[in-house]
C-alpha cells in the first residue's frame, strides 16, 4: 500500500503542475483580445453561423459557402456555442481544451515509454513552447492536428510492441488508428491520412519490420477510416454539385483547395511562402525555450546509436519529424505548418532531460549545462533589449494611438506575424509594462534555470523553465492586448452596434478578411466593395449565393439612397477623399481604421 502511495505521489503532482501551467497559459487567454481580423474572425462566424443555420456539413461565411476547410475543427466551435453561447472564447476554447489533452497525452506517452520525468518534461516543454502558444492565439486547426499526430505515434508503438510480444496487434489498436485517420482528415485535409499512414509505412519499412503490418488488421483499420471519413464527404459533395458558375465542392475541396495548394498552383493565390530556410529555423524557435536542448538530443542519439536501436521511439520522434518538414518543404508553406512536429521534438527533448538523472550522464550533463548557459546568454540579450526600451521609451501622448507610430509593410502581412515588423522605436512605448515584464522574466527564469543546473538540481532547473515561461507569455499576451486595435475591429463594431437600426447595411472597402471580426461581433450581413476575392470568391459563383459584392457604381447608388450605409474603410486619405467626394460623416475610427454614415438623422 504504502509502495502504491508513493508511485502516486509524482503522477498527482505532475498533473497538478500541469494543469496549472495549462491554465495560466492557455485558459486565461481565451477571453481576451477580442477576435483579430482575417482567418480567425472568418474561422470564428464559420463555426457560428453552423450552429445559426443547424448545417454541420457545409461551412457558411456571411452566408455564402466557405468550401475551403473540413469540418471538424468548426464543430467543435460550434460546440462551444451550443454550451455557451456566441461568444468569441466559447469557440476558442475547443482550442485550450485540445492543448491540455495533448499536454496530459504527452505526459501518459513518455511517462509510458520512458519514464515518469520524461512525461512531465515533454508536457511542460510542449505546454509552454513559443509555438503553442502563438498559433492558438487565432482559430487555426494545427494544434489540433498535432493532438491526432501524437494519438498515432503511440499507436503505432503499441501495435508494433503487440505484434513483437503477443504476435498481433490488438483489434481495438486498429480501430483506434483509423478513427485517428479520419479525425485528422477532417481537421485538416488529405494531408490528415498522408501523415499518419506515412509515419506508419516509413517506421515499419526503415526499422525493417515491413512484415508487422499485416499483423496490425489493416483491413478493419481502412473499413473503420473509410466508415467513419466518408460520410461528410459524400454529404458535402452531394449538397455542394456544380452550380452557376462554379464547378462544385470535388473540384474545389480536393483538386484545389488540396493538391493545387500543395503545388502552389491554387487558385486564388491569396497566401505567400515563409522561404525555406526560415521554415526550417522556425520550428526550432516554436520549441523555445527547451529548443536550446535539441543540439543535445541530437548528440546523444547519435553517439548511442546502433541498428537496433532504429526500432526505440525516439526513432519514430524523429522520423515524425522529418516527416512533416520534408512533406512542406517541397510545397506552400506557411510559419505554422510544422507545429504538429512540434510534440515530437517535445517527447525528444524530454527523454533527453530526463536522463541526466541517471548515473552514466556525466558527459551528457555537461552539455546539459552549456545549454542552460547558452540559454542564460539568449535570456540576457533579451531582457537587455526589453529592458533598454521600457526604459528609454516614453510614454505615450494622452489620446495617442499605437497605430500613428507604426511604419506599415503590408508584404508582411501575409505571416501570421507581419504586422510585429511594423514596430518602431517610439512604438515601444506602448509596451513599457510588458517590456519590463518580459526582461525581469526572461533573466530571472534563464538565471535560476542555469544556477540550479550548474548545482545539479535538473527538476528544478527544468521547472524553473516551465514557471518562468508563464509569467513570460503572461507578457507575450499583455502586449498582444495592446496591439489588438491594429489586428482586430471589435471597438468599430461596437461602435456601429450603438447606432445600429434595423434597414441598416454594413460595407467593407475591400474584402471580408478586412473587418471579419465586425461580422462575427455585430450579428449582421456584411457586404464588401469590389471584395469579390480570395476567401468568399468561390462560394459567391453558386447560384444561390446572397448579393454580398457591390462595384464602385452600385455602391454609389446605394450610399446616395435613402438607407442608411455604415461604410468601414482603411485609410485615412481614402476616407478624407470619399466624404470629400461622396459626403458622409464619420462616427467612429480606431487605429487606422474609420466608419463613414451616409445619413446622420
């Protein structure tokens, strides 16, 4: 009993320790900023107007068809809709919820396959990584791939560990893997098949056990995928046929949208390439900081390695790497793509962590601690920079506004994180109480991490990392709050919902991405000016697709009628010009962007 009472005392704590490092970087996030502008407002209405049109097999953006992604991820937002109501963190937390399942996952894997430490360190190396935190600021599905990816790397562990010890897998190991399957292709695409099957192949091919596979019920795992995958297709394809001028939901969903995307001949091109090198170095940095690790694991794994230990499960990790990275780096790619490989490094730098506690360490330990001082040095040039800034930096004028010290690139603005080269000197301060927060952290969280590793203490160094890493995306997260006006427009929807009156019409200058958020947040029809692109372009060539687009003449004719016309522009000289030329008045602005009525009452 008491045996019991002590292998129980580090699983509870651990999962203690996580779920609070879950909460506090995840949980607290989802309700606040507001909804940026873009893919996660347009994510967003999608997974609302599901639930306001009870359609949960084709995906509705201001009533006209979103063809462009599966489903999966949008039920869950919706999901939290029908739980909570319409609110911007009910459907962001299907986001924070899919984080700590993968985080505990990953806890149970290595704790599974290692050992109890080497469980907790890949958690907190995932839970508080750069990575999953910044792509869950925006409703984007890739977390959610990476929880399906690890669910079928420690499947395909426990069927070939079935096959060398009982002679087959198990039958329910392979149920499993196909409800994977299909789980991943309806969260991201075909690429949902491509990564867990190939990971599969390659392990069985490249560890020479080929032969397993026909003891894994390949046939139950295909019938089980194809039972449960095919249903929405059909349905999809069955209520989305060729229509107007569109050549229907096949063409666009799988030839498009699936393999023109991947050989960047989509149409339209409304996305850019993160240059190779960049996307390479990238995943590194989505691990920092425990990233530092990785010229470790990659020493170690090296020097032990031996032909049969191919067949170890850092030998998948790795391969689950590679895996990922070298099926984008042939394609389009964006900076997020390889978060799914992201749990894999995680796993990798755990089990390297962890043994430093074991006697024949010596020489590892000593890399171990020029790592933790490599990190100290990164920690120091941060907090210096940070600290440099929030000194030297004023404070902003009364009624400054952010935007006014911002120097724009719009050829950035593409990267999910575009709009931080916008940033000047007299911008910073803005941020004076993140900055000093930050560099406070950053040295404190490097400094003692470094102090305890030279004294031996790795839990504590390695906890010291976890901690201090909230209190650092507690900063990240204050300064988002700050620059929020510039990616959001929730302050002009609520603006317009004030003077709202039924009759009235909202226009967009340009396209839907522009405003998106003020979609979700004001409830109503949005039409946009000569906006007949990118996201809703192929939706509109239905023939039953709602008048949503207006040219220049039929606006105009709209705006010298006798409704009312709230017209959102995004530029100050076109909005001078336009009341210049076409009269209105202005009734609300907020960080560059302006809200023009024609009929003041």
């Amino acid at each position: 009993m008491l045996r019991t009472e002590v292998h129980a005392r580090p699983l509870t704590r651990s999962l203690v320790i996580l779920i609070c490092i879950w909460f506090l970087t995840q949980f607290v996030g989802i309700f606040s900023p507001p909804l940026m502008d873009d893919v996660d407002g347009i994510h967003t209405e999608a997974a609302k107007e599901m639930v306001m049109r009870h359609d949960y097999i084709t995906l509705y953006v201001d009533g006209i068809r979103y063809l462009d992604k599966p489903p999966l991820p949008y039920w869950l937002g919706a999901a939290g809709i029908h739980l909570f109501g319409p609110h911007d963190w009910a459907v962001r937390l299907s986001l924070a919820i899919s984080v700590l399942v993968l985080t505990l996952y990953l806890y149970s894997m290595g704790r599974r396959w290692f050992s109890e430490r080497t469980g907790f360190y890949s958690a907190c190396a995932f839970a508080t990584a750069v990575g999953p935190y910044i792509f869950t600021r925006f409703f984007i599905p890739d977390v959610i791939v990476a929880l399906w990816m690890t669910i079928a790397a420690d499947l395909i562990l426990r069927m070939v560990q079935g096959v060398e010890t009982e002679g087959n897998a198990a039958p329910i190991q392979a149920v499993l893997f196909g409800l994977v399957c299909t789980a991943a292709v309806l969260t991201k695409g075909l690429i949902g098949i491509v990564f867990p099957l190939g990971l599969l192949l390659l392990y069985l091919l490249i560890t020479g056990r080929s032969k397993y596979l026909l003891k894994m019920h390949p046939v139950l795992a295909s019938g089980t995928f194809l039972a449960s995958a095919l249903p929405w297709h059909i349905m999809a394809a069955i209520r989305n046929t060729a229509s107007g001028e569109s050549r229907g939901w096949v063409w666009f969903y799988f030839v498009n949208e699936q393999i023109n995307r991947y050989l960047n001949k989509r149409i339209p091109r409304d996305y850019d390439q993160v240059p190779l090198l960049t996307f390479w170095l990238l995943l590194i940095v989505w691990l920092m900081p425990w990233g530092v690790f990785l010229a470790g694991v990659a020493r170690q794994w090296w020097r032990t390695r031996e032909p049969l230990r191919l067949g170890e499960p850092r030998f998948l990790f790795v391969l689950w790497t590679v895996l990922i990275v070298g099926f984008f780096t042939f394609s389009t790619r964006q900076e997020y793509y390889t978060l799914p490989a992201v749990p894999a490094l995680a796993l990798l730098v755990g089990a390297y962590l962890a043994s430093e506690d074991k006697p024949a360490a010596a020489r590892d330990s000593a890399w171990m601690r020029a790592s933790s001082g490599v990190l100290f040095l990164i920690g120091l040039a941060v907090a210096f920079f940070c600290g440099y800034f929030a000194i030297v930096a004023h404070a902003p004028h009364p009624g400054a506004e952010l935007y006014q010290e911002l120097t724009k690139h719009p050829e950035d603005y593409t990267l999910s994180f575009g709009h931080l080269f916008d940033l000047t000197t007299t911008a910073f301060g803005f941020f004076r109480f993140p900055l000093a927060g930050m560099a406070v952290s950053m040295l404190v969280m490097t400094g003692l991490s470094f102090w305890f590793r030279v004294k031996g203490k790795s839990y504590a160094s390695n906890l010291t990392l976890a901690i201090g890493m909230c209190a650092v995306i507690a900063c990240v997260h204050q300064g988002l709050r700050i620059f929020y006006p510039i990616l959001g427009s929730e302050p002009l929807a609520e603006a317009i919902r004030q003077q709202w009156k039924p009759g009235d019409t909202v226009v967009f200058d340009g396209q839907i991405s522009n405003g998106s958020s003020i979609n979700f947040y004001l409830g109503e029809p949005v039409y946009m000016l000569n906006g007949r692109v990118n996201n809703l372009w192929y939706g509109s060539l239905y023939a039953d697709a709602p008048h949503r687009f207006e040219t220049t003449d039929s606006f105009l004719r709209l705006w010298q009628g006798s409704g009312r016309i709230f017209f959102v522009t995004y530029d100050a000289k076109r909005t001078a010009d336009w009341q210049r030329y076409h009269g209105g008045t202005l009734v609300a602005s907020s960080s560059g962007k302006y809200v023009l009525l024609n009929h003041v009452p």
